[in-house]
C-alpha cells in the first residue's frame, strides 16, 4: 500500500505511487578528467529491470545498447573513474549529439533501442555480470 506523508511517497512494494521522473529518460554527459569537453553521452530509462541503457558509439555515430558501461561508469565516477558523469536535460543532450555528430532520436526511439538489446540479451543483466 502507497500512502503520502507531506511531500514524501512511500515506494514500498506493491505501491503505485512513483517519483515525478518516473518513465522519462535520462542523459548524462560524460567528461574526462584529463582533457576539456565532452566525451560521450549516455541514455538511461530509470526504474527497469534488467537495467537499460545506451551509450554513443563514436566510430559508428550510432546508439549502442550497454548497461553495464553506463551502469559501471556511473559507480565508478563516485571515487575512481577518470570521466566524470554529470546529468544533463534533453535540450544539452542534443546539443552533445549534434557536437558529437550522431543525431538523437525521439525518445520512443531510444526506447525501442533499448528494448531491442535487451531482447537480443546484448548487454548483461545486471552490473557485473558476464
């Protein structure tokens, strides 16, 4: 059961009460520690399970499903990492794609992508796994 306490949701299990972000998309711009501007973008629908997530391909200029990256680069950059990630609206993300020269597609779109490799089983499960 899901009840509200002021402000705050009660995300318990079986609660249907979900936070405003809930459904939309999520960018991160990552930059590296060792050289100015960016270095990639990275797309995460939050609340799934197996995780999904893509990140730019550079050679290809395509959208290449691969949670455990993104997963693990988002851990890692809380101590070790050498890029730093930061969280970006959609408006930024366009802009790195077009920097980037890899055009984004419509959120449906990266949706469908990501689906697609997790169909395919493209990307783990879970971070960590092999």
């Amino acid at each position: 059961m899901s009840t509200m306490k002021g402000k705050e949701q009660d995300m318990t299990a079986g609660g249907t009460d979900h936070p405003p972000e809930f459904g939309k998309l999520i960018y991160y711009e990552v930059t590296s520690r060792r050289r100015p501007g960016p270095a990639n973008l990275f797309i995460e629908q939050p609340w799934t399970e197996p995780i999904q997530a893509l990140r730019l391909h550079h050679p290809t200029k395509t959208w290449t499903f691969d949670p455990e990256t993104v997963w693990g680069s988002r851990m890692d950059d809380f101590d070790k990492c050498e890029d730093r990630i930061h969280r970006v609206d959609r408006a930024r993300a366009e802009e790195l794609a077009h920097l980037f020269e890899a055009p984004l597609p419509d959120e449906d779109a990266l949706r469908r992508l990501m689906q697609d490799g997790a169909e395919r089983g493209d990307g783990p499960s879970k971070p960590g796994e092999a």
